[in-house]
C-alpha cells in the first residue's frame, strides 16, 4: 500500500511539473555528456601515449657540408666520427639505456622525406644531400631522452638530437586543454542542472503542500512524505544519465571505431568498452546530484 502510494506521487509530480521535468532530463543530459567526453578523451590520450611513446624515437643527426652548428666545424660527418657515436651507444653508460639502433642514410632519409611531402613546393625543391644522415635510436624508457642529448652534446660530428616524444608532449598538451574546456562547461551544466532539480522539487512541493498537510494531519513519517520528492529529481536524473551514456555510445562506435579508425588506422583508438566504463560513474554522478539537491531542497522548502 504505501509503496503504491509513493508511485502515485511520484506520478502526480512528475505529471504535474512535466516542463520542467524535461529540463531537468536535458540539464543532467548535457552535463552528464561532457563528462562523460572529458573521462573519454583522458583514457584516449593515455591509450595514444601508450600506443606512440612505445615507438619513438631519438634521432641523432650527423653533420653535413651545410651545418652551422659548433660541432660541424670540420663540414660532413667523418666515417671516424660515425664510428665513435656507434661505439658509444654499444658501451657503457648508454648501452643500459639504448634498445636498438638503426642507421638511415641520406638515400633512406630523402626517400622518406618524399614520401611524406610528395606534391609539396618543399619536396619539389629539396635534393638529397641537403639531409642528414642519422641513427634512430629507440631507448628502453624513452623518457631517459636526456641521458643521450647530454652524452652527444658537443660531440663532432653530431649537429642534433632530436627527442619524438617532445614533439608528441605539444600535441597531448592541445588535448588535454579540450579536456578542461569539456571538465569547465560540466562544472556549469551541473550547477545549473542542480538549481534546476531544486527549484522543480520547490515547485513540485508548493503544488501538493495541500495533500502534504492532510499527510501531516493523519501522522505520515518525514520519510514517506519527502520520499516521492526525492524520487522524482533522481528518476529525472537517471534518465539524463541514460541518454548521455547512450549519446557517447553512439558517438565511440560511429565515430571513432566507425570513421576514424578506418581513416588513421595506424591510432590505437578507444572502443565501446570504455563507455560501458564510464556510464556507471555517469549514473552515480546524476543520482548523488539528484539526490543532495532534493535533500537541501526539501529541508528548506518541506518541514515536516
């Protein structure tokens, strides 16, 4: 009997404040939405950085007639000098440190540079000696980039070392500022899905306080009373929570398994698992919501 008469009520509210019960279902939607986005694009960039930090590499440059750098005094790299950077790598301290190495010729290193900028007036005008030879040397933690820079600083022959992951730590930096814009505009929707949820249980209570009366009168708990308020703000959250985890579904398997990984294959992409990850931590984020703005509504607003 009773819990037929908290769905009753909980019917009438929402019956009653049907509006704003739309709002309340749009706010938590767009908040919940972004997110959901800002968790999804973190565990994007960490896949990424797993998938590329694993791969790059640190490229030791060797000199050519053309370099102006203090250690290319002498003009081309010297079959000495080549010898010594391959011995260096070979011997202690750098040998804990290097992986492998491999040597890219100024052949290897222009076929390269045309395939990457064919069609361009840059690789229309660049000749192959105007590149450097170089070995790719792949470190066991490429975050021990510094070892080699400094143990190559100032040796003839070598113009540049080139770090990869400092490159790839701008373009996280790029992501991770979307992130905050995402985590920014989250923080205001919930506000604003917050004072909404309060301001509809307000309503929802100043429309009944006729029925909430003849409750009081015939000895209804405080619990009974509050609880179809309480109910209706999580109901209408729960439903905000649903459509934002079945919006990043769709936007994850349409558009990032769907059309980007069949245009960058080569990215480890997330997938729909990462949803089904977040959606939880979606639900639990509009029912506590939900749930502490009725409660400080009803104090207020319901004495009982």
């Amino acid at each position: 009997m009773r819990f037929q008469f908290v769905l009753s009520e909980i019917l009438t509210g929402l019956r009653r404040n049907t509006a704003m019960t739309v709002s309340v279902v749009l706010v938590t939607f767009v908040s919940l939405v972004f997110v959901g986005a800002g968790a999804l694009l973190q565990m994007q960039i960490g896949a990424l950085k797993d998938y590329w930090y694993d791969r790059v590499e640190v490229s030791i440059f060797l000199c050519t007639d053309s370099s102006e750098a203090p250690t290319c005094i002498d003009g081309e790299v010297s079959q000495t000098q080549r010898d010594a950077v391959v011995a260096a790598l070979q011997a202690p301290p750098l040998d804990t440190y290097v992986q492998s190495y491999e040597f890219e010729s100024k052949a290897e290193a222009f076929a390269r540079f045309q395939e990457q900028f064919a069609d361009t007036t840059i690789g229309a005008a660049a000749t192959e000696d105007q590149l450097n030879e170089s070995y790719r040397v792949k470190l066991v933690d490429p975050t021990d980039f510094d070892v080699v820079a400094q143990y190559f600083t100032g040796t003839p022959g070598v113009e540049e070392v080139l770090d990869q992951r400092r490159l790839l730590d701008r373009f996280f930096a790029v992501l991770n500022v979307f992130t905050l814009v995402a985590g920014g505009f989250a923080l205001v929707m919930i506000v604003a899905a917050a004072l909404l949820i309060a301001t509809t249980i307000r309503l929802s209570a100043f429309n009944r306080r006729r029925e909430t009366g003849i409750m009081r009168l015939v000895g209804a708990s405080k619990g009974v009373i509050q609880l179809p308020f309480l109910l209706e703000g999580v109901i209408a959250a729960v439903i905000g929570a649903g459509l934002a985890s079945g919006a990043l579904w769709a936007a994850v398997r349409y558009g990032v398994q769907g059309w980007l990984t069949s245009t960058l294959p080569l990215f480890n992409w997330i997938s729909t698992r990462e949803v089904f990850v977040v959606a939880p931590v979606l639900f639990g984020i509009g029912v506590l919501l939900a749930g502490v703005s009725s409660v400080v509504t009803l104090s207020r607003y319901l004495k009982v």
